[in-house]
C-alpha cells in the first residue's frame, strides 16, 4: 500500500489546507462521544400497582415468616485460603469444612469463641468481626479423606504388601497438616435486609441474603447431607426410589431466605436429585446396564460411567476414588510385590510377580467368589496403579448422578415424585420440624426466628376467557379444561394431495386412514382419499435411520405426480424414534412439505382428533380462537407482534453440543393465535440469545428481521407499534442482560428496517423453575385454575406476579412467576395479567387449551426440540466447525441448522 492510500483513505491529502495553530491561552474541549454510545443502562422496572380484577381468595403458600431481632449489627466477610504442610493449596473438595470445624475446635479462644458460616470454599461470615484483621492457623486432622490417592497408597496393601510400608501409607494417610490463612475482606450491614423489605435493595441486601443461605448449607452438611445449590438430601433409604439403570431419584428439600413484598420469608420446598445406587460396584453395572451377569457387563462403558466415582473397600472400610480398571482380569493382572525381609545388592527390597487374585487369596487370605474373572477397581495413579477386586467394592452413598435421563427413567421419576398437594403440606411442615433452625448457632446470634405455619396470601380468580370455535359457537371452559366432542374447528383446512409413509410393521395403515377421514369429517375438516400407502421394504429396515428415510423419499418420488401437500408418517417407536429426526429434516428442510408423526399404539378418537388439530395448525387451519381475540385491550388498537423466546441446551455433561436459540413470534394481526418459529444454533450452554440481530450477515440477517418482515407481510402491511417479548429460562442474575442486550438487539434490528421507527416494547420473564407453591385453604385439591398472586410473596419493589392458568391434575400445582421487566406501553396490572391468562388459551396443540405457562413459550419449546432432532444423527464431520453458526466471542463455530423451505417456514411446524 501506498503512502497516499494510507493517509486519507482515498482522498487526496494535499487538497486540503493545513489547520491553523491552537493558541496558547485555549484550552481544547473533549468531544462528548454521541448520546446513544452513552446508553444508560436499563433496570426491572418497580410495581406501579396490584390488580383488582376477580374473586378475592385466602391461598396457603410455602413461605414461612422470618423475623430478624437484631438489625444494628454486621456480617463480617472472611477470605478463607487453605494450603497442605508443603504449601501446595487444597483443591480437595470437602476437606474444607472439616479444616475449619477443626480450626474453630482448636482456637475457639484466639476467634473469641466465634461461630463461624462457611461456603466450602474461600467465603467465611461471621457475626461480629474476629479479633484480628489476618488470623494463621495450623490443623492436624485424622483420617482425612481427600481426593488426593497418595500415589504408595493401596488399600489394604494390595499394590504395596510389604508390613512396613503398609504401616506408613496408613499413618500418612489417616492424618494430614493444613494451614489455614483468615483474611478480613467486608463487612455487610444486617440493615441492609430491611431496607430491602422497604424496596430498597442494594448489593449489601443479596450478599446478606447470602450469608442467610450459606448458614443453611452449613446446617445440612454437619448433619450429613448431599447439598445442591440451596437443595439438601439426608442419607435415608426412605428418601430413594429406583428409576431403573442404576440411578436412584433422591427425595431432599430446598430451604432458602427470601426478601418478599410481606417481609422476610424462609421458602421451603420439597426436592428431588438423581443419585448413582449405593452398594456393590458389580450390582450398580448389572442395573445400569441391564445385564444378566457380571459375565455380560460392556467393560469400556463400565470404565466411563465408574470414573471419579467413591467406593469404600472391604474389610479395612476405607473411601477411595475410582481412577480406572485393570487391563486384565484380577486372576492375570500382575503386580510387583515386595518380599518380606530380602533385598538385592543395591539394598532395595526385592519383588516378586504375583496376581492380584492370587495376592488376596493366598496372602490375605480373602476369599473372592466371582472377582477372579473380571477386571479390577484401579484408585491409583496412571503410572502407580493400584488394584481391587471388584467385590470388595462398594460405591457410597448420595453421589450425584449427572448425566441425562433417558425416556423411560424420565418418566419414572415424574411419576415416583409426585404428590398430592396435602401431602407435601404434610412433608414440608414436618421438614420445617426435623431441621430444627431455632437450635442453629449463627442463627439465633442475629436474631433469626422463623414461624412454623405456612403463610397465608390474598390472590384472585381470574374467569377464564371464552372460546370460539366452529359454527359461530362460543363456551366457556371449565376448571381449564374442555374437549372437541361435538364440534367443529374454527377454520379447518382441506387436505387434498397427501399420502402415507409407513415405517411401522404393526398396523393397519388402510384403517387409520379411513378413521382419519370420518374422524376429520366430524370436525369439518375435508379429506380426500390419500394417494397412496408407502410401506418401507422389509430389507431396509435394517438400515441406519437416514438411509431408511432417502430410500422412502425415494419410493414416493417415484410414484407421486408432484410434491404433496401433506405426508402421514407411521413411526414404529412411540418415544424417541431414531427416524424422527431425519423425516422432519428431509421433509422441513429439503422438500417444504408438512408432516405429521405418530406411533399407532393405541389409536381411537379421542387420538385422532388430537393429531387432526396438530394437522389443521400445521396447514395454516385455526382449532379455536378467544372470542374477545380482535378487541384485547392495548393489544388490538395498535399493531402489536407478541414473542416467545427460549433457548434450550444440550444434556448435563453434554459440552460440546450447541445450545438451540427460538423465537416464536405471532402473525397476522390482530390475531394472536397464529405464531411462526425461528430458530438458531449458538455456543454450547450460552443462554443470552445472540442471534436476534445480524448487522453484517451473509445468509442470516437475523432471527428478528425475519419475524419483523413476516408480521408486515402478514398483518396487511403494517409494522407493529408495539413488541411484547416473553422470555423463558433466565434466573434473576440474568434480568439486566436481557433489557440491555437481548433487547438492543430487537432494537437494532427495527432501526435497521427503518431508522425513523419507533415501537414500544414490554419485556416480560417466565420463570417454571422456582420453589413457590400455593395451596387451597382446607382442601385436598389444587388451587383453581386462574389464581393470581401479585403481592405478599413478591418482590418488594419489581413488578411480579404469580399465575397458576391450568388444572392441576396430579402432583402439586407449579405456578408461572412472570416477572415484567419493563413497559412502556403503560398497561394496567389487570389488563397484562389478563393478556398472559389469555395467552395461556391460545394453545392450539391439543385440549385442553390452557397451559401452565403462555402458548408462545411452549411453541418456543417445542420449535427448539423439533430442529434439536436434525442435529442428533449427523455426523461429526457434518457438524464441524465449517458450517459457521453463532458463537460466543472468541469461540470455535458451531454448526447451523438446516434452513426450513419458504412455504413452510412460516407455518406452525412445530404443532
């Protein structure tokens, strides 16, 4: 390049005159960079007012009062570090709080007899402050277990068998020296917990908060507890229940404090957690993976699923962490052994080749019954094994399964771990009783006691909107629930050119068909006679699933005139079809034709027309709308496009799969019951959505102009003056992320299709998964259907509200916490709480309509986990990091999806 080039970037330099000299007295002036590069930063807005609208109602909930008597005094923060004799730090987890129980034991008198609340980790509280600013300490524990094998270790000697040897791996491991190292870091107010109860939160409020919860934790682990984030499980076979594969559902509790709009409240909850079956190593694999014998066992899979695991060893009882297997069987695997009293010319002691089986029976004198033949339990070191046979291993309790659940141990956990609401009022009011918080130290020295009775809330019934369907004809459900018997839908569709593809051997394809088309006929949807029946050649079954949905695209291309309007597929697999996935892809992606999966097990109307109302949404048909659905107030004056976005990640310890972003976002305004889907791949596990907007995209200008150009295209031309967006999955830490960068987004991509546009937008969170229940007052059954919550429980300040819009038919009622985080349309807390309750009736999937959470971020589900199901069967070389999808700043591409075909991108595919 040359020096012309680089100065002015084309221009011409010497065209322009030199700048005249600064003077000497002028002090320049510092350009303020342009207002929108100094964007202040948006928060949760605060609650404008409660809602008036329905009957008045006393619910129960699970929030027990806290009252705090002493609220001049200080938390003081402690910075905890912990180092072995040698210096190295501990990375043993675990070995923590025994170090400091120690500490506290051994120098009560120079901590001033202080109680102590520690995190586990580098956190500890106190209330009051230590006497000094920097406290050292040194600790002698016996019998410490850290994860950490002492490379010489073997237990019971089995590596190592010489008396003396055996005698100084054992000293060494029963008692280890810490030093520990107290570092004064902050002190944080106890006034800061009722400032909050006033509204007046502050970064002191959640770290007092904190120390509250993390006394807790305390709490359940000296009483020998697993602990999960603020969830606690008792080492109690009363509290496992079998899932099958070898992993146990572990009933526990979850137990924290809340600052609420009625004070401090104490939310306890019933919780579950998967653990790995405690007890012989061999019965864990046999269950895990259902095999006949020890004989039958997949060894390299044992390997995978073992590693990291603890086992305690017969007879000397002592816990060791699985490191890997033996090579060989215990009766071949060698191992040097020591002999006794005999050393060679160097004076080391000399060794011999001996099995290990031969080791322990001969030797030890222990008899092994079936080890002999199968590989031993290595808990050494790569290069220092030490091996066990496998039967004198026994896996410890309450260790974390964290794996994925498959189908069935899914389905047996839900089932297992349900409970009728009397019963949980029942099982939490005795938890409340055997926790036994009045006796906790920490506790009581800040004044903290906690009521035994759960606490009542005013609420509302909301009425539930009133429904349109075919023929003019109007209903209101009842109890949030109805069916299609004796009516017809809204606006059924005509199914023309449509034929079957049948993967199933076990069924009788002619007879569906015919029941489809009387079943439809009643419903007032037309369907003319299919084309015809593709039934898959016996040979091809044997082919992998992709293979077997080219060869049935290839028998109906063969056949069929031109391109169907809709295809039936016959799964043979009710749950999981490994051919799900490739037909919804080929179909979806490659041909733009609308399907329609089922597994015919039990096929009888009530079936059918469930499937026919999936089928009429797919095809652009509406099942029912509400009645009031083009006079909603706010909503049907001005052009206004609703979304529900979500974003769902891969299995637990699935790390690399990429984490599937959707947005669903509604269509042809005023209605609010027509939704189209787009969805993207982006970083694995990153939850804030990064594909919204895409200044510079090549294929992809993002998922919000395509949804922005549908709404115009589809609404007769007009832009929407008004964006609701509903976000799904986003934990309270996130809520700023959302309105800053989520939103920017939206933002940027309207100012993009029109810098002079302007629309307002709500921003509203869905949170399922928190731990506030209702109750009815001197009732078995769940809280009705329409209760609201939008006081007591929530939060002091922000604007919140609970929504219980289904029937709860088993187990106990989840609500829906909605938190809005900003509205700048202004409306009113009846009219948004009776916009979601509507929302949650507009679901055209299956009745009954209305839903624990709004139809827009079930679709925004179920769009996600459809196109999840192309990524399961491509390959690696499929997915690598050439396809370039979204990636979080500075990391590898991740593949993208398969584009969907115009003509059904904006159809409801995901019905």
């Amino acid at each position: 390049m040359d020096s012309s080039e680089q100065e002015g970037n084309g221009a011409a330099p010497e065209s322009l005159p030199p700048p005249p000299p600064v003077p000497a007295d002028v002090v320049p002036i510092k350009v303020e960079p342009d207002a929108a590069k100094k964007k202040v930063a948006l928060q949760p807005m605060a609650r404008r007012g409660t809602g008036s609208k329905g009957q008045k109602i006393i619910v129960l909930t699970n929030h027990f009062k806290v009252n705090v008597g002493s609220t001049d005094g200080y938390f003081f923060h402690y910075s905890v570090s912990l180092y072995y004799e040698d210096g190295r730090p501990v990375d043993g987890k675990g070995v923590g709080r025994k170090v400091i129980d120690k500490v506290q034991e051994t120098y009560s008198s120079e901590l001033a007899g202080k109680n102590f609340a520690y995190d586990g980790e580098k956190s500890l509280f106190t209330v009051g402050s230590l006497p000094n600013n920097k406290h050292e300490f040194t600790v002698v524990l016996e019998d410490v277990m850290s994860n950490r094998n002492n490379g010489n270790a073997s237990p019971d000697g089995s590596g190592s068998p010489n008396e003396r040897e055996r005698k100084r791996v054992r000293r060494s491991y029963n008692s280890k020296t810490f030093k520990v190292e107290i570092s004064f870091a902050a002190k944080i107010p106890l006034q800061a917990i009722q400032s909050a109860l006033r509204g007046q939160e502050s970064e002191n409020t959640q770290e007092a908060l904190r120390v509250l919860d993390i006394i807790l934790r305390q709490h359940a682990s000296k009483q020998g507890c697993l602990l999960v984030r603020q969830s606690f499980f008792h080492d109690n076979q009363n509290n496992f229940t079998d899932i099958g594969g070898g992993v146990l559902g572990c009933r526990g509790f979850h137990s924290s404090f809340r600052a609420t709009h009625g004070g401090l409240s104490l939310n306890i909850d019933v919780s579950t957690t998967m653990i790995i079956q405690p007890g012989p190593v061999v019965d864990f694999l046999l269950a895990n993976q259902n095999a006949k014998d020890p004989y039958s066992v997949d060894w390299t899979k044992a390997k995978r699923v073992l590693k990291n695991l603890r086992i305690k060893v017969s007879p000397s009882n002592l816990e060791y962490k699985i490191t890997g297997l033996s090579e060989q069987v215990c009766r071949d695997q060698m191992f040097s052994m020591k002999q006794k009293g005999m050393k060679n010319e160097n004076g080391e002691a000399e060794t011999v080749e001996i099995t290990i089986y031969d080791y322990f029976v001969n030797h030890r004198n222990i008899q092994l019954r079936y080890s002999g033949d199968l590989p031993c339990i290595n808990v050494g070191k790569p290069k220092r094994p030490t091996y066990i046979p496998i039967e004198l291993c026994s896996l410890v309790s309450l260790q974390r399964y964290t794996k994925a659940l498959n189908t069935m141990q899914r389905a047996s956990l839900v089932e297992k771990s349900r409970q009728k609401p009397q019963e949980r009022m029942n099982v939490l009011s005795n938890l409340l009783r055997t926790s036994n918080y009045g006796a906790e130290p920490m506790l009581r020295s800040c004044g903290v006691s906690i009521s035994s009775n759960f606490t009542q809330v005013e609420g509302r019934l909301l009425q539930p909107p009133k429904l349109r369907v075919g023929n003019g004809e109007d209903f209101i459900p009842r109890n949030g629930r109805w069916n299609f018997n004796n009516k017809k839908l809204v606006e059924p569709t005509r199914i023309e050119r449509w034929a079957v593809a049948n993967f199933s051997a076990r069924c009788d394809p002619n007879n569906i068909v015919q029941s489809l088309i009387r079943c439809g006929e009643m419903k007032g949807i037309k369907i003319d006679p299919p084309f015809d029946v593709f039934i898959e050649m016996g040979q091809n079954r044997r082919l992998p699933p992709v293979a077997r949905v080219e060869k049935m695209f290839d028998l109906i291309q063969s056949k069929l005139p031109g391109a169907p309007q809709f295809l039936l597929c016959l799964l043979p697999d009710r749950k999981n079809s490994d051919l799900y996935g490739p037909w919804k892809q080929k179909n979806l992606s490659e041909f733009g034709i609308v399907t329609q999966c089922m597994a015919p097990t039990k096929v009888n109307d009530q079936y059918l027309t469930n499937l026919l109302l999936k089928i009429n949404a797919k095809l652009g048909g509406l099942n029912s709308i509400l009645t009031i659905e083009r006079s909603i107030p706010m909503v049907s004056k001005v052009p206004t496009i609703i979304l529900g976005m979500d974003v769902s990640h891969g299995s637990p310890g699935q790390s690399d799969v990429p984490s599937i972003a959707a947005v669903v976002s509604s269509r042809q305004w005023p209605l609010i019951s027509r939704y189209r889907a787009a969805v993207r791949t982006q970083s694995p596990k990153l939850e804030m959505l990064d594909s919204l907007f895409k200044p510079s995209g090549k294929d992809d200008d993002g998922i919000m102009r395509e949804a922005l150009l549908d709404f115009y295209s589809s609404s007769g031309k007009r832009k929407p003056d008004q964006i609701i967006i509903f976000r799904d999955g986003v934990s309270e830490s996130q809520f700023n992320q959302v309105l800053n960068k989520e939103l920017d987004q939206v933002i940027e991509a309207c100012k993009f299709l029109d810098e002079t546009w302007d629309p307002k937008f709500v921003v509203i969170v869905a949170q399922k998964n928190h731990h506030t229940k209702f109750f009815q007052q001197g009732s078995p059954d769940n809280v009705q259907p329409g209760t609201v919550i939008d006081r007591s429980v929530c939060h002091p300040k922000n604007n919140d509200f609970y929504l219980c819009a289904h029937a709860g038919m088993i187990g106990t009622t989840r609500p829906t916490h909605y938190h809005v985080l900003l509205d700048q349309v202004g409306f009113s807390a009846d009219d948004l709480q009776e916009l979601v309750h509507s929302l949650s009736y507009v679901y055209q999937r299956s009745t009954p309509p209305s839903l624990s959470v709004i139809a827009p971020i079930c679709y925004a589900h179920l769009a996600a986990s459809q196109l999840g199901q192309f990524m399961k069967f491509e390959d690696a070389s499929e997915t690598s990091s050439s396809h370039g999808g979204v990636t979080a700043p500075g990391a590898i591409a991740v593949p993208q999806l398969p584009r969907l075909k115009e003509n059904v991108s904006s159809s409801m595919f995901f019905c």
